[in-house]
C-alpha cells in the first residue's frame, strides 16, 4: 500500500496511465478525518489543497488550521441542524442522500454549493446514502430545488481486498452514465479509499477520498 502524499500521489498516476486515463482529471482529497494537525499541515506544504472531513463539529476546527485556498469537501453523513456549520465551508458535499437534506442545504445566502448524491449500493442500513433504484429521483429533485449536482459517491461494503468493491465501483460509473442522459450535468464519481482507490481509478473515479495512506495509520479510521 501506499503510504505518504508523494507515495500516493504516484500510485494514482499509476493507476491511471495502466487504465489509459488522464491523471489531470483525478482530484485527490485527504480525508482529515483522524489525522493530526501536524499531518495536516505537511500534506498541505506538500501541495494537497482537497481536504475532506467527516463530522461538522471537526470541520469547523479544521478550517481554522489551514490557509483559506484549501477546498473543503464534506464527506460524512450531514444531519439537517448541522447544515448551517457546514454549507459555509465547503467545496463540495459528498453526501446528499435524501430530499429533506437537499431542502436544507438549499437554506442560507446565495446559491449553496455543489453537491453529489451518495448511493447505498451495499444497501447496507448502518450507511447513509439512496438506494440505487433511488438515485435519479433525489438526483431530480435536488437540481429542481436548484442544487448543482455534479456527481454520485458511493462507500462499498468493507472486504479485506480493494479488488472486491470494483463491482460497486463498476455499478456506480454505469449508474451515473444513465443519469447523465438526462441530467449531463452528472459527471463526478467520488469513491475510492485508502485500500482500493488503484481499482477506483480504473472503474472511472474522478473524485478519490483518501485518509490513512495520506496521514498514517491515526486510529481507525481511513
């Protein structure tokens, strides 16, 4: 596996070249979400402007720690109350899963900030997301209520081999091409992690959320 910014930075080039794809059209995005702010601070000086969080109380906290181009992506499941810390904020949110939020983020000054639908394909109940039968109605629905949606994320079950999300992955890139017949506008794929993002890259992400290869193995998380 690979470890560090410039070791993942190249594992990714990698995996693109190997699946005849741009390396430019990858954005690669820390997930801070267990990393010291030491960490944070040298991937920073190493280049990294993508940052992801997952919780909005930590978010908060985390803007104030880096310079103010850093893009901030919220990737965690996102209640209604908290909307207001987050919207602020952020770049992208990864995690638009139901219409109630999609009205919610929709509430403040301005247009609110893109977003990406996040799809259950595992339809496993301790995760957030649509069902994939699903997607295209909320997809609907939030760009009528005036919501850019720009893509799909999707988190696959937990196996111990990256290999064994290339399904999911596989379902999501096919997903969105057939949303994207009516909404073109639907272009991101946001999935991949630490353990499997080389299968993502070559499934078609555009978008890959990288924590633990990043910041070091901090606790449990990605």
């Amino acid at each position: 596996m690979a470890t560090g910014l410039s070791a993942v930075r190249a594992a990714v080039v990698a995996a693109a070249e190997r699946a005849g794809r741009d390396p430019a059209e990858i954005t690669l995005v820390g997930v801070s979400k267990y990393a010291t702010d030491e960490a944070m601070l040298r991937a920073y000086d190493e280049g990294l402007r993508d940052f992801g969080e997952n919780r909005a109380e930590d978010l908060a906290v985390r803007v104030a720690l880096l310079p103010g181009d850093v893009r901030w992506h919220f990737v965690g499941r996102l209640q209604g109350n908290k909307v207001r810390r987050v919207r602020p904020v952020t770049h992208l949110l990864h995690s638009l899963d139901r219409v109630e939020l999609a009205s919610y983020w929709m509430k403040g000054p301005g247009a609110p900030p893109p977003a990406l639908v996040q799809v259950n394909l595992g339809r496993e109940p301790q995760k957030g997301g649509v069902a994939p039968e699903g997607t295209l109605s909320l997809v609907a629905a939030a760009v009528a209520l005036g919501i850019d949606v720009r893509g799909l994320m999707t988190v696959p079950p937990l196996a111990p081999d990256g290999e064994a999300a290339r399904p999911y992955f596989r379902a999501l890139r096919e997903l969105r091409d057939r949303i994207a017949t009516s909404h073109p506008g639907v272009r991101e794929l946001s999935m991949g992690m630490t353990d499997d993002f080389a299968v993502a890259v070559a499934e078609g992400a555009t978008v890959l959320r990288v924590g633990r290869a990043i910041f070091g193995p901090i606790r449990d998380g990605d």
